[in-house]
C-alpha cells in the first residue's frame, strides 16, 4: 500500500472533476482500486502501487480538462482511464482542444475522444474524407458540425446533405407529399444535427435560399456540386454505381465527407457496399483520407459501447458465410 499526494490550486476544479455526488470519483475508486480524498487543497491517493499511478496520471489528466472549462462526466472518466491504462495519458493534452463549431444554444462542439480528433483533423485537411465506425461515434454530428462552420467562415456557398433511401429503394415517387415530406423520415438524423448547430428558423431561412439542401442520393445525379459541402450519409448502403456516380459530383471549391459503418449493411445479399469497395480505390490517393472509429469512440450510453464490443468479439468468432452467386448448387453425391 503507498499513498500519493496531488495539490490543487483551485477547489473548483476538484469538485468538476470528482462530479455531483463523487459520482466521478467512485468510478475512479471502483476502477482501479483505490481510495481517494481530498483534504486542504490536496487529493490523497491510497492503494496498491500500480493503481495509485495509474489514478494519479487520470486525476492529473481530468484536472487538466477541467482547468480548460471542460464538462467532466463519468464518460469523460472512463475514456480518461481507458487513455491511461495503455499509457497514452500524453495524448489527454489534445482532447478538446479545437473547437469545431458553435451551437445555436452558445455550445462549443469539440472532440471527445482521439479518433474523434483524428477525424476532425482530416475533414479540415483534406478534401474527402470518409469516416468508418459503429453508431454513436459522432461521425454525422461532427460532419455537420465542420460544414456549418466551413459555410459560417464562407468558405462554401451551400451545405448539401445526402443519404441512400435504401429502405424505400431509392423509389420515393409513390409517398405522399413533396420530396422533403417523402425524404424526411429517412433524413432525420440531418435534419436533428442541423437544427442544434443553426436552430429551427436558421435552418428554415436557409433552406428557403437554396443555401442548404437536403436529398436522396438519386437526386446527385447529372448534376456538379461547386462551393458546397457535401455529406453522404450511411454510406454502406450505396452499391458500387451509386458511389461511383456521387464520387465524380465533386466540383471546384467542395468539399465532402463520407459516413457509414460496414458492420450495418441493409444492401441484399447479392451486393456489395459502394462504401466497402471505396475503402480499398481511394487508400492511398492524395488529399483524401480515411479515418476508422471504434468503439472506444461511441459517446453515447456506455451500454452501446459494450454492445458494439461484443458483437465485434461475436463477428470474429463467427464469421458471415460467404454469399452463394445466382445458379450456384451443390453436385449431390451419388
């Protein structure tokens, strides 16, 4: 047993990072092992060796978030201790450090996790960028975010969302109504990220313009897409055409960012992703890049993050049977 002392300068910051109710610091306690206190702007660390050392750098760490005004929740901690315990507590110093856009309620958007960042980073420095990774990993939301603020800073004239309909088979012509009411259900997502950047009557305003364009991704077609930022939604869903076709619509001065997550493929059987074969075309070509997000990187429940991680160990375990061609049959023996 050791004991390790931290001073404080500030008990505010303590407070942030040991949450309402030392909701914060239980994780710690529970995690590692060990017991904290706090007593005369000093944090007193008690356990076996290994474990006080691993919570000294995530307290250190968590204080550091929490001096920049960083909101610290039992999310926050978790990936923290996740980032210390493979020895990656340097990398701390580059969490929310940028702040990718403003939200129409005052809210910074910013990177929660390294992946994130990475990702950020590319969508800034390139001019494709394809972001692959499980739900909850703020792939949409962070896209968003970068083209409103890309149309804010006038850098791009138009914000162009897209999105496979592969649900009504890209054929939306027998729905009821105009085609944002025939499009709508299968573009929610969008809609929601662009009414908390812009809010309801911004985006309305803009809409009207011809500033911002919501579609199917039938409607890219023929068509070449200048001064716009442009997001391609659940791209897993598109065949290799579609892809193709969405690809060669880029014009001068855009900008696109490409989504999807691989393991979430409603194509039939017989198809293959147009995101899957894009993944192996574009690596390596100049001024596109390709960010791969993990679990690690879900910031939504903690409950999706150890769903995901075990249909991952699931997927490896039991791999899919390969597809039969069309015709294919087995000779029975005789």
């Amino acid at each position: 047993m050791i004991e390790r002392t931290i001073e404080v300068e500030r008990m505010e910051h303590v407070i942030s990072v040991f949450g309402s109710f030392d909701r914060n610091l239980s994780i710690i306690e529970s995690e590692l092992g060990v017991k904290v206190l706090d007593r005369e702007n000093k944090i007193h660390i008690c356990g076996e060796e290994e474990s006080v050392m691993l919570a000294e750098k995530a307290i250190n760490g968590l204080l550091t978030l929490a001096a920049r005004g960083e909101n610290i929740d039992a999310q926050s901690v978790r990936y923290i201790l996740k980032l210390v315990s493979e020895g990656k507590e340097s990398k701390i110093n580059e969490l929310a450090s940028d702040v990718v856009c403003i939200t129409a309620k005052g809210k910074p958007v910013k990177a929660k996790t390294l992946g994130q960042k990475t990702y950020c980073d590319a969508i800034a420095n390139n001019t494709i960028t394809l972001g692959i990774g499980p739900a909850g990993t703020g792939k949409t939301y962070l896209a968003v975010a970068a083209a409103v603020a890309a149309f804010r800073a006038e850098e791009v004239n138009r914000i162009i969302l897209t999105r496979p309909a592969v649900e009504a088979g890209e054929r939306l012509g027998f729905l009821p109504g105009d085609l944002q009411s025939k499009v709508h259900p299968y573009l929610r997502p969008l809609y929601d990220a662009l009414f908390d950047m812009l809010g309801a009557d911004t985006y309305q305003k803009y809409l009207e313009r011809g500033n911002i364009e919501v579609a199917p991704l039938a409607y890219m077609r023929g068509r070449t897409l200048d001064d716009s930022f442009i997001i391609l939604d659940e791209a897993q869903n598109t065949s290799r055409e579609q892809m193709k076709m969405f690809l060669t619509r880029i014009g001068f001065g855009s900008k696109v960012v490409i989504t999807g997550d691989i393991t979430q493929i409603d194509l039939p059987e017989d198809k293959v992703s147009g995101l899957k074969i894009a993944m192996k075309v574009l690596d390596g070509i100049e001024d596109i890049s390709i960010c791969h997000l993990t679990g690690a990187d879900v910031v939504r429940h903690r409950l999706v993050q150890r769903i995901i991680e075990a249909y991952e160990v699931y997927d490896k375990k039991n791999p899919p049977e390969p597809i039969k061609k069309a015709g294919a049959y087995k000779r029975k023996k005789q």
